[in-house]
C-alpha cells in the first residue's frame, strides 16, 4: 500500500499584487489579516512580497515561488481589466495555457443568472486558469480564485479573500495546525541601548542553538518611556533558559526591567 504523505511546506509566503497598493491609492490590509487568520491555526507567514501589475517581474516572480516548496497565497490581479495579470503570469510561470475551468463555469453562470447579468466572453474569462488548476470557492459572488502547485490564487477585495484563504486552509491544510513547537518571550527594557546588549544578544544565539533573538526599540512617547524589546523566538524548550539568561545579565548591566504581556 502507497503512503500519502501530506504536503509539508518549506515555508508560508504571500502575494500582494497591484499597482494601486505599490503607488499608495490603497493601503494593504491583507498582510495583517492573514498573519492573523494563520496564527489562530498555530502557523506563521515565512515571506510577504508586493508586486506592482507588471508582467514580467509577476512571472520572476511566481516563477521563484513555484520552485521554492512553500504553501503561499496570492491576492489580487485575476480580474479581466487590463490591468489584471495574475492568471496570464501563472499561465506563462509554469509554461500552461489557459483553459476554462468547467467547475468556474457553472459557478460563473449560476452568479450571471442570479444577477441578471448576460453571459459574454469576458465574464466567462473569469474561469481561465493555468490548466491543471483547482478552483476555490467565492462565498461572496460565487467567482472562483484557483489553486496548482499549492499557490492558491484569491481577488484583491478582503471580503471575499479572506474567507478564500481560511477555507484554503481548512480544507487541505489542516495537518499543519498547531504543529509547530515554537515558543516566544520578550522582557521591556527601560532606557535600554542596543549596543551594549549586542554582546548578550550574540551569546543567548551562540549558546542556545536555534533561537533568534529579536530587538525592537521605541524612541518613547508621551505616554511610554524609550525601552527595548528584547526577546527570543524559537524552540520552545530553549525559551524560558534563555530568558533566564538575559534576564540575569540585563540586570547585571544596570538595567530595570519588565516582562512583556503575552
């Protein structure tokens, strides 16, 4: 008997095309969005890109993508304006003509009936996808997005995007849920400078293989003093000693401290 090994993404990347978000007319909300609809499931995005609606650097693009072994969603540009390249750029990427997918079809007709819409060439364009696509269902319009090579191909507007990808992830990624065995800690360090806790930084990283320290500053405000956020991320059985560590040494340089809110 075959054993079905489950896609096992190298990583989890992102898409957000448009020149309308790239020349600042709109500002991107599905980044944000995403990380969160991810975390709630226990994964983390590995990789966010945004491309402006330019062929080539769209086929460059999926064409490093589709070769890189990550699970990654795309959002915008499978419209049929003339400013829509997703779908062609897929196409061109992995060297597949477009075809109509039957499933879109029906879906697109059933949405045109509905609306009262007549059915013409370019409305029916809405379901040409790279052949060997899969199509994702739309609970807004009912206009399928399209999945090949676990890419998965979602519109620009959040109201139907997001559902997409939570219903991407539901349905054929659920074995990743809640897999990871990563764990995170921060502590504020008050009037805190990087440079004299770089040392501190390069040794947690030295002796607790694995981890990453992360160090975020705050020029202070009205409201916050200047602080660091000086923290870890990683295998979670290496958290806690490391902060133990850092927790020490920070104290041993002069400097107050508290722990960060989870």
């Amino acid at each position: 008997m075959t054993t079905i090994i489950p896609f096992q993404p190298v990583g989890i990347g992102a898409f957000i095309i448009g020149d309308e978000i790239i020349l600042g007319k709109r500002q991107d909300k599905h980044l944000a969005r995403l990380i969160e609809i991810l975390a709630v499931r226990g994964l983390t995005l590995s990789w966010a890109t945004y491309v402006g609606d330019q062929r080539q650097r769209l086929i460059d693009a999926f064409d490093n993508s589709f070769v890189s072994g990550d699970l990654v969603f795309s959002f915008g540009g499978i419209g049929v304006t003339p400013d829509d390249h997703t779908r062609q750029c897929v196409g061109k990427a992995l060297g597949r003509e477009l075809l109509l997918h039957p499933e879109a079809e029906v879906l697109i007709r059933e949405r045109m009936a509905e609306a009262n819409y007549p059915v013409t060439p370019e409305r029916l364009e809405l379901g040409h996808f790279p052949r060997g696509s899969a199509i994702i269902p739309n609970p807004y319009n009912k206009i399928p997005g399209f999945s090949i090579h676990h890419h998965h191909f979602l519109p620009g507007f959040p109201q139907m995007a997001w559902p997409m990808a939570e219903w991407v992830l539901d349905t054929h990624y659920a074995h990743l849920f809640h897999q990871s065995d990563t764990g995170e800690a921060a502590i504020l360090v008050w009037d805190g400078l990087e440079g004299v806790l770089l040392d501190l930084m390069k040794r947690i990283e030295s002796e607790f293989p694995g981890l990453k320290v992360f160090s975020l500053p705050f020029l202070g405000s009205e409201t916050m003093a200047r602080h660091i956020e000086l923290g870890v991320r990683g295998p979670r059985a290496g958290v806690e000693p490391a902060m133990a560590l850092m927790r020490r040494e920070v104290a041993a340089l002069g400097y107050r401290f508290e722990e960060k809110p989870a």
